[in-house]
C-alpha cells in the first residue's frame, strides 16, 4: 500500500508550520511593511529602525514581523529587495553622449531617494553581510548593468572603443557624484548638477563632446 512517506508528501505537513503563517501575508501587505521600512530609514536612520516603529506604522503587531522575518536585518534586506529601482535607466537615444545626459536626468528625479537609503544604511551594511548583498542587488548591480548596457551599444556602434581606458570607471563616476555632493556641499545632486558633471567632466574624459548626441 502507498503512503504519504513512499509519495514524497510528508515534509509539506512536517516542514513548516511557519511557513503555513508566513504565507497568510499577501505580497501587497508584505509591500506596506516594505514601504513603511524604507520610510523610517530614509528619516531615522538604520540604528534608529525598530520593529516597534514599523509595526506601528504598518498597523500591525510586532509578533507578526518578528515571525515572518525574525530579525531587523533580515526585514530590512527583504525591503531594499523589493524596493529595487534602477536610478541611471539604460537610455537608447542612439549616441553614448546621449545615453548619459538622460540618465543623469532620470538619476535626479531618483537619486535623493537612494542617497538618502545609502546613507541611512551607513556602517551598517559593513557588519553585517546580508545587508551587504541586499544593497548590492538593489541598488548597485541593476545600476551598474543599465551602464554597461549603454556603453556595450555604443560599443557595438564603433562610436568608443572597448578597451577606452576611461571605461571602467564610468560607474564609479556617476555614482561618486550623486553620493558626495551631499557630504561636500550639503545638498543633493539636482538635475543641473548631475548634467553638467556628465557634459562637463565625464563625456570629455570619454573623448567625446556634448555635440555627440543623436539628434
């Protein structure tokens, strides 16, 4: 006679029943309790976050976070996760130039947002690692992919070279500018100041001119 055991069913009583809890959150409520995360962040900073905080901005109680997630930086990783935005957006205007005159734009419009989450997470994400890996895939390896794809077009148009040694360091340009102005002048890095930075300082460092742009 076939049983549950000999189907391969029992670990789906005998597993969780955790994860039978867990699942009652639906995405669009887990979404509240991201948002609410991401907000006192970005107005207390991380060592200021407490579960209390968010259970009471997301009208729940604390137990209910506590076992869906168990610790303020497993909650806090699966925030930034799902909060995942790309600030410089892969442009297509047909022109490397082109291409980061309108990330920069879109950057401003985002950038405050993320400057604000970064330095939230201040030493934070130094000591402990899933914080670590949960700020890289939210907000640093979706950037960095959308600028890789911008330079690998124009690569692939002939318009730059690939082995351009100014290359490498376009990502770290883009996102020290936007990361700094704060600290060095007190003020986010506004459209104005991001576009001139880029027409300025890293399309000439590119061997390119503003005037490079698709029509």
């Amino acid at each position: 006679m076939t049983t549950t055991r000999d189907k391969g069913t029992e670990p789906v009583g005998a597993t969780a029943p955790t994860a039978s809890r867990r699942s009652k959150i639906t995405p669009e409520r887990a979404q509240e309790f991201y948002d609410a995360v991401l907000d006192q962040l970005r107005r207390h900073g991380y060592e200021a976050l407490t579960m209390e905080g968010v259970a009471a901005q997301a009208c729940c109680s604390k137990s209910t976070l506590y076992r869906q997630w168990k610790t303020k930086p497993q909650l806090v990783a699966s925030a930034l996760r799902a909060g995942r935005c790309v600030t410089f957006f892969s442009a297509d205007t047909g022109s490397l130039a082109g291409d980061l005159v309108a990330a920069a734009r879109h950057a401003a419009n985002q950038g405050k947002r993320d400057t604000a989450l970064l330095q939230a997470l201040g030493h934070a994400v130094l000591q402990d690692s899933e914080l670590k890996t949960a700020l890289r895939e939210a907000l640093v390896e979706p950037e960095i992919a959308s600028i890789d794809a911008m330079v690998e077009r124009a690569v692939a148009r002939g318009e730059i070279a690939a082995d351009h040694p100014a290359l490498p360091y376009v990502a770290a340009q883009l996102f020290g500018v936007m990361r700094s102005r704060p600290v060095l002048e007190g003020r986010y890095a506004d459209a104005d100041y991001l576009v001139g930075f880029v027409t300025r300082a890293l399309i000439p460092g590119l061997g390119l001119t503003h005037e490079d742009q698709a029509p």
